[in-house]
C-alpha cells in the first residue's frame, strides 16, 4: 500500500491557508489521491477548550498546554489516516504554537519561551513530509482578516509581526518551503503544487 503523506501549512492570519489547503485538496483528489483536510485547533472537545481560551484571559502557558493537548490527540488520528495511505493537509500545526505562543510568552520568559515549547512538543507532533510557510505583510494580513469582522487578540498587526519573524525563524531551522502569499492567488497556488509534487 502507497504511504500517506503528511503536508502541513503554517502562516499568520490572513495568509489565505483555508483557501490554498481546499484547493491542493482538489488538486491531489483530481490526480487519484485520498485527502483528509484537517486543521487545528481541531473540531473536538479540546479544540473547543483552546477557543474558549481564547476569548478568555488566560495565562499564555496555560494556552500553550491547551494547544498541544489538542495537537496531540489531532496527532495520533493524522497517524492513523497516514497508515490508510492518504494525503494528510493539515491548516496550523505544532509551528504555530511555537510561533503564536512564542510571541505571547516572550514578555513572560524571554529567550526560554520557544526552547520550552519546542520542548514540549517534541514528544507530541509528527515529523510533516513537507511544510509551507505562507508569509505576508502582516498590514495586509490584518485587512484581509479585517474583512471578516470579529478580530481575535492573536490578529493585532504588531503581534502578528512578531508571529510572522518566529514562523520565519523555523522555516530556517527546519527547512521549510516559504511561499510568498502577496502575490495573485494562482500564481501561490502554483508555487505550493510545485512544493508538494515532490511528496505525493
Ligand atoms: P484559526 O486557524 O483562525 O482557526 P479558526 O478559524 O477555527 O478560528 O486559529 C485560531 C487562532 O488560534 C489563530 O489566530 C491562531 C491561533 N493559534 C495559536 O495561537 N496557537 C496554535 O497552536 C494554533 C493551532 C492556533
């Protein structure tokens, strides 16, 4: 049986990862693939739990230990679709806690932030065949999610500066695809095949 492939997108807010996940969906559907889309925070109880969290305020590792309870019950079902042979999209994974989370612990714990949540997902998150990192100018970001009306404490543009300079500095570390998202849309969805083709 062929080995499912796990492809994970990473990016701030309003780098359009909902909209280029559904699309390679239909990309790699057309060319004979099963796909699971999925996306954290996930859909079940404890994705609920980190919503909740967000709304309220609470301590940024308290939030942190939420995220990653969710990434690691999310973890072993990405495992078992992986095992049946199918494409696993995932929108947000453990880059995210590492970034967002990093970014809001950093007045908390300084340099010891993204070490500690590197750390405590290390046991918890699975090795991606690929991850892309859309970027953007967070000010564009901001009204792209502007548009949508209700906007989270986690889409101010100064913090999703720092998100964006986190999620930069990973894709170094682990050799991630950086896909430049202010582009027309074609032309990104274009670049992310180009990334995955090697994969699937
Ligand atoms: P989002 O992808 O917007 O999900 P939904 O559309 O279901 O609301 O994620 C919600 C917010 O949570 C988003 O601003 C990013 C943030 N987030 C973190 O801070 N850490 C994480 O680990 C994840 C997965 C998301």
């Amino acid at each position: 049986m062929k080995e499912g492939t796990f492809i994970v997108l990473e990016g701030i807010d309003g780098t359009g990862k909902s909209t280029i996940s559904k699309k390679l969906k239909e990309w790699l559907e057309g060319d004979g693939r099963e796909v699971v889309l999925t996306a954290e925070p996930t859909k079940e109880w404890l994705g609920n739990a980190v919503r909740r969290a967000n709304e309220e305020d609470l301590d940024p590792r308290t939030e942190s230990l939420l995220f990653t309870a969710d990434r690691c019950q999310h973890t072993k079902r990405i495992g078992t679709w992986l095992d049946e042979g199918k494409v696993v999209i995932c929108d947000r994974y453990f880059g995210s806690t590492v970034a967002y989370q990093g970014a809001a612990l950093a007045p908390l714990m300084g340099d010891n932030a993204i070490p500690w949540l590197m750390a405590l997902n290390g046991p918890v998150a699975r090795r991606a065949d690929v991850t892309i990192l859309l970027t953007c100018e967070p000010s564009m970001a901001m009204r792209r999610v502007g548009d949508r009306g209700h906007l989270s404490k986690f889409e101010k543009e100064e913090y999703l500066r720092k998100v964006q300079d986190n999620y930069l500095m990973l894709a170094k570390e682990l050799n991630w695809t950086v896909v430049d998202s202010d582009v027309q849309l074609a032309q990104v969805v274009e670049t992310v095949k180009q990334a995955v083709r090697a994969y699937v």
